[in-house]
C-alpha cells in the first residue's frame, strides 16, 4: 500500500495539491535517506529542510518553513516529500503501513543543539541592561557603587570560562580530504525561467581509505568554515556565494550560521565567479534532480556566442522557414544543441560554459528552443520583413536574396512639441498649470515618436531599413531632464508623455534650439538664429543703419528685433507666424541701440552727433 494512503487525513486538501505540484516539478531533493530516516530539501520561494522519521506505525514529520514553524501543522513540503518517498521506495519501516503523521523535531534547531549550540545560553543575544518593569513603567535607574578593580586571578579565571565556552560553540574544522563541488541545477535553472540567474549547488565528498572518492552528497558548510578552507579559491568563491544567500537559518548566528545548499548566480557576479569555480577543476552540472552522474564542466575562454536569425526561402514557393543559431566566428551551432541557455549570460554545451550574446532577443531563442522553426507563406513575405524590422529587439538577420533590404544609419534630429493640458487631463498633472511635451526624431523625413517600441524603420517602397541610433535619443531624454522636463509618472499608458513648468520654458527652448532640435510650443514654431547682416550709409547730416537675422527661410529685419528687445522679449515673430530666438552675442552687442536713433520703416537713422558711439559699438 502507498506511503501516503492513511496518511492523507492529516494535511489539508489544499496543501496536499501545492505539495503535489512541488513533486510533479522536481522541487525534492532527497539528501539522505533509507528505510527509518529521510533529509530532504524542497525548493520553493527558498529552500526548507524536511525531515521524516518512520516510529513503528506513524511518520514524525518536521520542516523548517514559516508555515510549519508558526502553526506546528503539516506543511506543502513534507506533503512533497512523502510523494518523493512513496516514489522512491523510502521510509518502508518495518513493512506495516504508517497509520499516524505527527510533528516531529526541528531539523535546524536539532542540528544546532547537535553542534553545541544553545541560543538561549548565547549572553551575546541579551540586553545588557533592563530597567523596565513587567507592567512596563519606567523606574529609575539604581545609582552605580564604585567599580572594584578585579585581580588578575579573577581576570583570568573569566577569560579562560569565556573562551572555554567559545571553544565548545565553534563547529567542528574541515575535515581533512573533504572537497567542495559545484554542480550547475540545470533543470532547476530552467523550471525557474532564469528569473533569478543559474541555480548552483554545493556538494562535497570525502577520500576513502582506498583512495576513491565518496558519493557526492549536498554540502553546507559554517561560515567559519568556509575560512579554515585549504585552497584559496573555495575560500574566495565561497565568501561571493555568502552574499547570494537570501537569509540565515532562523536558528544560528554569527560564523555558526550554516550556507545554504543553493545560490543563484547572476550574470554580474556570474563574470568572474563561473571561470573561478571551473578552474578548480570541480565544477559539474547535472541535467535533472534525480540521482544521476555529475558530468563535469571547464569555462570556455573564447569570444561570446552570437544569437542570429535566418530566413530561408522555401522549395518550389513553398513558405519562408525563420531558424535561429549561434555562431563565433565560422562555427555555428543550432539551437537544438546547448544543454542551457541564459539570457544574455551564459549557453552551456558539450562539457563546457561559454558567455551568450542574444542582443535582447532572448524570447526568440525560447521559442525557437520550443517548436525549432516559423514558417512564413511566400507572399506574406513584406509583411514578414516590417515585423521583423518593427520589433523593439532584434538580432542580426540573415535574409535571402529576394528579400535583402538596404540597411542606412541616420542621424536623428530631435522634435519637441509643448502644449498646455486639456481640461479633462489636469486631474492626472502634479500641478494642473504644468504643459505637456512630446519628444519625436525626424529620420531623413521619417517623425518616429520616442515611445515607438521599435529597432529600425522599415521603408518598403524604398526597400531600405533605417537603424534607430538608441544613444542618441537617450541623449535627447537626458537633455529635456537637464532644462527641466520631467517623465509624468501617473499615467503609464502616456510613457512618453513629459511634464514641464511654465516659468522654465523660455530658458528650455533656447537651450534646445541651441543643440540643433526642432521646437513646437502652443503651436508655434521657434526657429534658431542664423547669418547677421548689417550695413550703414550716409547722408550730409545722417546716418542709416540696416540689418536682418536669418531665420531659415526667412529674416528679422533690425526695427523688429530692437522691438522685440525693448519689450523684453528673447523671441521675436516672424513674418510666417513662427518665433525666432535673439541671439545672445547680438542682445549683448546691440542692446545699446534701442535708446538711440530713430526708428525707420526698416532701418534705424542717427544723427551726426552719434557718428562716434556708432563707429565704437560696430568695430567692437
């Protein structure tokens, strides 16, 4: 009869289905186990020890997560691990089958008595001082006798109790013969999507007597151990491994606390760690949870492996086939052939781990992984390629030569476009009073919008791809914070929407038209000065002075820029409706002009009397 038979009854419905899940999913590990007594680990949001010991006709269960701890019931993870036992043919007894499941001891807290360690005997663990009474009024505190000089007997005498008590807490030193090994999970990696970086446990084994290694079992050495370690390089992969760990086991502290049996490697931390466990010589992955060979691993020191995309057309009109490969070089592998792949990290092949270039586009890679290859019907074919070319990522693109397209590079020139907000919008601005910005591009006459999740600009009539340049805009972002924009975070399908306050506009355009941008405000257009001309004739008593600023297409003449300068104004309207900006060397140079001569149609006239200041002002 099943393990579990009779044993049902004891944990909820709804924990026996999580329990059940965790099984189907390979979350148990058996660490040790036989006929009487079994040590697991599950894996869930963390790691938690299970423990089950058969007592004639009940199981006595414990496990080291919150739920058990708190609640003293029968948790998802032993339901689990009863599932893996009952598999596996473990805790048998003596044949009868169990008709009882009672809690049973802490595993953590048992090993930590095991060890000699009592928390509540630790004096480290207390307050120094309590002046609190139970019913928590505050009394004062007793005044202090005079400190008594201890003797040097006493002294002593403390010291050598103190240090007899540390002696007894410190955990056992590092057996002679023992070896670390680092073993890759795998499938462990894989069930977890690679949220969290490559799932890397610890095992280790021991010299026999004839010289044979021992069967790797898992390994959680003390952090004081990891520092009695005899090869530098444990002792340094595993001091970076001590800040992967999420948390310490609940019943120890300090350099007692145990690692935990698994680590998750980023790829920051991945860059240096991975080749530093592999020149060891004991690094291993294996493929699944069950107890199979550890098959060993060597860091591959060669370039990335690129991802790459292939369309092939197919035979006699038949569709487009897209694949996916890696290469390096002239070698190529498909898809089909790593054991692991990491996002932007790490592909694990053969018997080695090499770095993995995906540009972003790691989703290809798990659906090509998944059903091998898209096909594609032969006259879809433009419609594939502006699919292709308008996804946020891409990797680069082998095409055959029917569909091959010309791919440019184009300096963006950046847009703006400034409006005050709607009436129904005000309720979503910090200030209601706040304008709104747009940032686009202008691609060789193509507006792309700033929140257009696309790599390139796929022109078909033209049969060309024009490449975005990712730098650039993140440039032109980064100047609209510097002169005062800022993204409006209330409205997160508006992801390209900016905010600005009013007062910071004039110094915002000028700023911006300065570094080149087209700039639009309340539907004006401001434009950024160009060439200043200026000339001066003569009469017998007289002097005339002309000039112009070149706005593009169109000009300023010198009445309307002094205008616009006694008003105070920086900008000045031209005679299309759009704004130009004053030039500031102009504003410093001729700012004196607006109090002297006389304002013509379209020139200044002064009198003979300021020929001097005219002649100084014009030679400077």
């Amino acid at each position: 009869m099943p393990l579990t038979t009779n044993l049902w009854e004891y944990v909820d419905a709804d924990v026996r289905e999580r329990g059940r899940r965790y099984f189907q999913h390979g979350a148990v590990r058996i660490a040790d186990g036989d006929e009487e007594f079994v040590q697991a680990v599950v894996t869930g949001t963390h790691e938690y020890e299970v423990e089950l010991q058969r007592e004639e006709g009940a199981v006595a269960a414990s496990c080291t997560c919150p739920y058990y701890a708190d609640n003293v019931r029968m948790c998802k993870h032993i339901w689990a691990t009863l599932l893996a036992c009952e598999a596996r043919g473990l805790l048998t007894g003596d044949g009868r089958d169990p008709s009882l499941l009672q809690p049973g001891e802490d595993p953590a807290f048992e090993r930590a008595h095991a060890e000699g360690e009592d928390m509540f005997d630790d004096r480290r663990a207390w307050p120094a001082l309590f002046a609190q009474s139970s019913r928590g009024v505050q009394y004062p505190a007793r005044p202090q006798k005079a400190k008594r000089t201890a003797t040097w007997k006493h002294c002593l005498s403390t010291l050598r109790r103190a240090l007899g008590e540390e002696a007894q807490q410190r955990p056992e030193p590092w057996p002679p013969g023992r070896e670390i090994l680092y073993v890759v999970d795998a499938q462990r990696t894989l069930l977890d999507g690679g949220r969290h970086g490559l799932a890397m446990e610890l095992f280790q084994r021991d010299r026999k007597r004839n010289g044979r290694w021992s069967k790797p079992r898992p390994a959680r050495p003390s952090f004081e151990q990891v520092s009695q370690l005899p090869d530098a390089a444990d002792r340094q992969v595993l001091t970076a491994l001590e800040g992967t760990d999420q948390y310490y086991n609940k019943w120890s502290y300090g350099d007692h606390a145990a690692m935990q049996g698994r680590h998750w490697i980023h790829r920051a931390l991945g860059e240096w760690l991975l080749p530093a466990m592999c020149r060891t010589g004991r690094c291993y992955w294996r493929p699944d949870n069950v107890e199979t060979e550890l098959l060993p691993l060597q860091w591959d020191e060669g370039e990335p492996w690129d991802f790459r995309l292939k369309v092939s057309p197919g035979q006699w009109g038949g569709p487009y086939v897209i694949t996916g490969y890696l290469q390096r070089g002239e070698q190529t592998m498909p898809l089909s052939e790593p054991h692991l792949l990491l996002a932007d990290a790490w592909v694990l092949y053969e018997d080695r781990v090499a770095r993995l270039r995906d540009f972003d586009s790691f989703p290809w890679i798990s659906l090509l992984r998944d059903q091998a290859s898209v096909s594609v019907p032969a006259k879809e074919a433009p419609t594939l390629l502006a699919e292709l070319f308008n996804m946020p990522q891409s990797p680069p693109l082998d095409l055959p030569d029917e569909l091959k397209v010309e791919q440019v590079s184009v300096a963006p020139r950046p847009q703006l476009r400034v409006h005050p907000p709607k009436e129904d919008d005000r309720m979503w601005l910090p200030y209601p009073e706040w304008l709104r910005g747009t940032l686009s591009f202008d691609y060789d006459g193509v507006i792309v919008s700033q929140d257009r999740k696309s790599r390139a600009i796929y022109q078909a009539e033209r049969r060309r791809v024009i490449l975005r340049d990712a730098p650039a805009e993140q440039a032109a972002l980064a100047l609209l914070t510097q002169v005062g924009f800022r993204q409006n975070r209330q409205r997160r399908e508006d992801d390209g929407e900016l905010l600005l306050a009013p007062r910071n506009l004039p110094r915002a355009v000028r700023t911006l038209l300065q570094a080149g941008w087209r700039v639009e405000a309340e539907g004006k257009l401001y434009r950024q000065p160009g060439a200043f001309r200026i000339e001066v004739s003569s009469g017998i008593d007289w002097f005339e002075l002309r000039g112009a600023v070149e706005f593009g297409d169109t000009v300023a003449k010198l009445p309307d820029l002094l205008a616009a300068l006694k008003r105070g104004d920086t900008m000045v309207q031209l005679g299309d409706g759009s704004f130009g900006l004053l030039p500031e060397e102009w504003l410093k140079k001729y700012g004196l002009l607006v109090g002297l001569g006389n304002q013509q149609e379209d020139h200044l006239r002064f009198s003979k009397t300021q020929v001097g200041l005219l002649d100084a002002m014009l030679a400077s």
